[in-house]
C-alpha cells in the first residue's frame, strides 16, 4: 500500500504539538545546578597526609597523567639505642587533568586511601596548561568529597579506626598512672595493722596498753630502830655485874 502523501509532515506536526503542551524540564545550567550522585566521576582529591610516595597511582595509570616528586629524609630513633630510619617525604603530586580519561585506577590502586572522587566538575579553564593541578589544588578538592555511605550494623570495624583507637588508648595507659587493685590496698593495710590477739576485745585491743611497772617494797609495820645518841649505853645485853641488880 502506499503512503499516504504528507503522513510524515503529520506525524511530525503531531508530536510538536504534543511537546508544546507538556511543561519543559530543561534544567537552566548554570542557573540550576543539576543533582549529581553522590559516586559521580568529576574530579580527583588528594588526601596528602596518607601519601606514602609509593608510586602505585603513576605507574598504574594508562595516561601517565600523575606527576610524583619526592626526596628521602632520616628520622631519628624514637628510643635511646635505636636506629635512624628513613622516609618519603612528598614534594610533588600534580595530576593533568587533559590527558586524564577518569578510568578510577590510580584511586582504586592506592593501598591508603589517598585519592578520592569528588562530584565537582566545574573546573574548565581558557588555558589548557591550567588543566595541571598540583597538591594545593588537589587538597582544595577534598572539601568537595561526600561523606561515605553508611556501614552495615553487622560490618566489620574499619582498620583504620581500629588502629587509631588502639594506638589511643595506649598513649592514655600512659599518660596516666596504673590504679592499684582494691584487694592489693586492703592486703597493704592489714600488713602494716598489727595483729589483734585472740580472746581480746575489740575495746581492749584498740586502748593501748598501760605500762607494768615494778611494785615499790613494801614499807614494815615494824618500827624503824633509832640510833642511840653518844654517851648512852647501847640496848642489849646487860653488862656483867647488872644482872643480878635486875
């Protein structure tokens, strides 16, 4: 059968008049922000202080887009009699955004949470040399991440919040002083209490003790013998002669 002549103008007609009744959802960019989700690939945030320089993000990446500069710095023992360490020190990390095809691999290789997505996408400049950006640019970034999603309830707890909760609580343990155990005083003072004797009273034994003291001797009833005074004869026996006299 053929077509009808003018069934396509129709058609076409048809579905203008449609559109022109319905009300525009076009969203007024930049007007109106659109509401991107929250996982949304827009630009990458750097966490510096979990960079370890290990160089994993650059030589995963298929664009050679990451840029790592950093030197060596000896760190002293942390205890007497130990030995120097060394360490990575950050000068460098620059992400040029122009060659960039936001494949996620640097984020995903990165084995301590350095690199982060971030839904920001307003960054386009005149100037395609400004596309590079460095550390200050990148940490700027990292106000612009969401929050992650909420854990299971029957989740295991994160590594990190684990270890810095351990490595808390062993700086409070020493920050404070060990508490003695409740039975080990009671132990301490009963040492230092003497021992109560048995059969004594609890009165008797916290009066103290009178001193025993050694009796006087006793005085005789018995008269004390006076001296005789010079001149008189000294009682006794009679003198020979004066018995009879008597």
């Amino acid at each position: 059968m053929a077509p009808i002549p003018g069934s396509g103008l129709a058609k076409g007609l048809a579905v203008t008049l449609r559109t022109m009744t319905k009300k525009s959802v076009t969203a007024q960019y930049p007007d109106a922000q659109p509401d991107l989700p929250p996982r949304t690939r827009g630009v990458i945030g750097l966490f510096e202080e979990n960079c370890t320089v290990c160089m994993l993000c650059a030589r995963e990446c298929p664009d050679w887009c990451i840029y790592i500069d950093s030197h060596k710095e000896t760190v002293p023992p942390a205890a007497p009699g130990g030995r120097e360490r060394s360490r990575n020190v950050l000068d460098r990390f620059a992400i040029d955004f122009s060659l960039c095809m936001y494949c996620g691999i640097c984020i995903e290789v990165c084995p301590f949470d350095a690199l982060f997505w971030s839904p920001e996408f307003e960054y386009a400049e005149t100037d395609i040399r400004d596309l590079t950006h460095e550390r200050d640019k990148l940490r700027e970034w990292m106000w612009t991440v969401p929050a992650p999603p909420a854990l299971d309830p029957g989740a295991e707890e994160p590594k990190e919040l684990a270890a810095a909760r351990k490595a808390a609580d062993k700086l409070a343990a020493q920050q404070t002083p060990p508490a003695t155990e409740p039975h080990a005083d009671a132990q301490a003072r009963a040492a230092e209490q003497p021992t109560r004797p048995q059969g004594d009273s609890k009165q008797q034994t916290d009066q103290p003790k009178a001193e025993r003291t050694e009796p006087a001797h006793q005085e005789s009833d018995r008269p004390e013998p006076t001296r005789p005074e010079p001149g008189h004869p000294k009682p006794g026996r009679p003198k020979p002669g004066q018995e009879g006299a008597q």
